[in-house]
C-alpha cells in the first residue's frame, strides 16, 4: 500500500511525513530500518558460520523485506527533502 502511494512525488511526500512519525506512531523509519537491521544480522551470521548457507526466511518475512525496500526506493526516488548539515 504505502509503495503504490510513493510512486508519485506527492505521495511520496505523504509516505515520508507518515515514516516521520506524524501520522502513525507504529510507523516510522526506525521500524523500516530495524526490519532491515534484523534481515542483515541474519545474513551476517549465515556468512560467519562453516559452509555459508543462507539462512532460510519465511515467505511473508521475505515478502515484508521485498516491501519495505519497494517503499524505500519509491521515497527517495520520487521525494528527496532538501537536508541542511550543519557542522
């Protein structure tokens, strides 16, 4: 749902206002990135162990992480926010 909405500029907009914390307090980029964090400890130790065999995900988890990344994509394909960096 929130990947069809990025696909426009103004709709990206709104899916990085809701992934602000604005809208839905359950959702966020911090819950996007600790999906993403979880998946690439997964990865990390499957490469540390003898015969590097990834590891095995359930079909809904790898279609969350298949999302998550669509959605990502769109949002900074179709909105980038003008960041000032101050050092």
């Amino acid at each position: 749902m929130l990947g069809t909405l990025a696909s426009s500029q103004e709709g990206a907009l709104k899916v990085f206002e809701l992934l602000q914390g604005k809208t839905f307090r359950s959702v966020g980029w911090s819950t996007l990135f600790d999906c993403l964090s979880i998946y690439e400890e997964k990865f990390k130790q499957a490469l540390q162990s003898p015969g590097a065999i990834l590891p095995e995900f359930q079909e809904g988890d790898a279609k969350a992480l298949v999302a998550y990344l669509n959605v990502l994509q769109k949002v900074f394909t179709c909105f980038t926010p003008k960041f000032h960096l101050h050092f």
